[in-house]
C-alpha cells in the first residue's frame, strides 16, 4: 500500500497538473469507487450526485496528511446537489478525497488518449486557456476510494470529514515530534505496531517502519514504554529522514500498481537495508535478516544491529 512518500509524489504531480482548473464534468465507470472497501454496495443515485457535486467546481489544490490524499474544492461547487452534511458547509471546505488503497493511481491525460480497462473514475478539466486535460483514477483491485466531503477543522488545518482522526505526518508543519514521543512513551503495545498508528503519527506504514527502527538500532518488538526516550526520538527523526529520502527519488515500486501521474515508478526500493531482504545478509553487519510478524505485518530486522530489548 502506498505510503507517506508515495502519496506525496502522487500528489505533487496531481496539484501541478490540476491547481487552478475547472471541473467541467465527471464519469464513474465503476460505481464501487465511491465507497470504502466495507462499503460496496453504493446507492444509485450516488454516482450523480457525485457527478452534479463537482462539475462545475474550482480546484484550488490538491493536499495530503499520511496517507490521505484530497482536491480543496472553491468557488463554482454546485451546493444544491451535494449531499446533506456537504450542502451546509461553506464553499471553501468541501473536497474530493482520494484514497489510493493497494493499487489506486492518479494518471493525468489528455482528451481522446486510450483509456485504460481499469479506469474507475474521470474528472474532465479545463484551466483558464480552456486546455482540456483529464485526471483518471485507475485502480485495478477496486480498494481505493473517491468521493465528496466537507473539510473539517483537524489539528490545526481543514482535513476531510474521514480523516479528522488522522494525526500529522513528519512532513507537515502541524507535527509536533515532542507531543509524539510522549504518547508513544505511554504505548505498552510493539514499538513496530505503535508506529503503524495513524492516530498517533500519519504517514508511516510498514516498509518505512521496518527501514526506521534499523537505522535507530531499535528492535520492532520493544516496548515503547520501556524504551529510552532518547531511542524513540532516534526512531521518529529516522522516519523523517528515511521518508524525505524515499520521497526524492519518488517513493517505492515493486511492481506497475504504484506510478505518479506520468505513469513512472519511484527509485526507493534500490535503497531499502532491510525491508524485503529476509534471508539477505544485513549490509551493515552480515548477519542474516530475519523476518517475523508484528501485528499481523511482515517485519524485517536484523538481530545483531537491533539487539532484542531486555527487560527486567
């Protein structure tokens, strides 16, 4: 699934190419895009109410918190056929949410291009040139979601109605890395696990929690409550670096699923130390990577560099 880096790639390429533009119509080949992957069963008349929401709309940016990713909606939203919770909301706090899942992608095109069998959903836009261009949403396992919400007051900046739960990721001004410790101080669950918390700190799923705790020396069974403070601060500003890092080369593709909007992979994955590498030798130490599951997540690490904690 694509994480932090991967998502703000996507969205650097998405705001680019549509910052500014027009909504001039919708299509959602595949109703099941506009629900959740526990919500398939989709109304109706959601695909034109979802179609008369936007059309029409001013796009003024497109932003992200972890893994969320959303279209800041201006002025020309059509209120009266939006849904009753959004139709209340003032202009500039509705958005379209994007939730990529394992194998969403934003691709932007042009009009008349060949359009893919997985496409789900097309915006149609327009700039002020009135240069017609399309951004598609393509997603081959139908995990990912799309759909209109009002933008809520979340941690100090206006975040989609779903994810007003959502803590700040490493990458955002909002992130307070001293209120972060604290709480992950508190956790008597797996470091490994704490991490993967999006309530506690967005953005960060298992490749970079695995690559984070190896470059902090720190085991992913440690508990955080028994660990040195110092450690969990050594832990989070890794995860910082190592996420900056994926993001300059574009995140991390293992396969075709994960593209930016020009349809090109990210370079991380040539850089990962352990993530992937069970059975390979650990390039700091040579000692063979071991992999195990925490929380129900394959989890890389190697045993010498990250000594198991010892606990009295």
């Amino acid at each position: 699934m694509p994480e932090l880096p991967e998502v703000e790639s996507v969205r650097r390429g998405v705001d680019e190419w549509t910052a500014g533009t027009t909504i001039t119509g919708a299509e959602v080949a595949d109703p099941r895009i506009l629900g959740t992957t526990s919500q398939r069963r989709i109304d109706p008349s959601a695909v034109s109410g979802f179609v008369s929401a936007v059309t029409g709309a001013h796009i003024l940016r497109a932003e992200r918190r972890g893994k969320f990713m959303w279209l800041s909606l201006g002025e020309g939203t059509d209120f009266s056929t939006a849904d009753s919770v959004a139709s209340s909301v003032p202009r500039p706090e509705l958005g379209i949410l994007v939730h990529l899942g394992m194998s969403g992608q934003l691709r932007i095109h042009s009009h008349g291009e060949e359009i893919h069998r997985h496409t789900r959903a097309i915006l149609h836009l327009s700039d002020d040139g009135g240069q017609p261009r399309e951004l598609r949403f393509v997603d081959q396992r139908i995990f990912g979601h799309i759909g209109v919400q009002p933008l809520v007051h979340g941690y100090g900046r206006l975040v989609p109605a779903s994810a007003i739960h959502i803590a700040p990721d490493p990458l955002e001004p909002a992130f307070d890395p001293e209120r972060v410790v604290s709480d992950l101080a508190r956790k008597r669950t797996a470091v490994k696990a704490a991490l993967l918390d999006q309530t506690l700190v967005s953005g960060i799923g298992n490749i970079y929690a695995d690559e984070a705790l190896f470059r902090a020396g720190v085991h992913p069974l440690a508990t955080p409550a028994r660990t040195r403070k110092s450690r969990l601060v050594a832990v989070l500003e890794s995860a910082t670096k190592v996420m900056s890092d994926a993001l300059a080369v574009g995140g991390t593709s293992f396969d075709a699923l994960y593209v930016n909007v020009n349809g090109e992979s990210g370079y991380f994955d040539r850089a990962l130390l352990v993530y992937g590498r069970g059975g390979q030798e650990c390039v700091r130490c040579g000692t063979e990577i071991v992999k195990i599951t925490v929380g129900g997540r394959g989890t890389h690490y190697c045993p010498v560099c990250q000594k198991p904690p010892r606990y009295r």
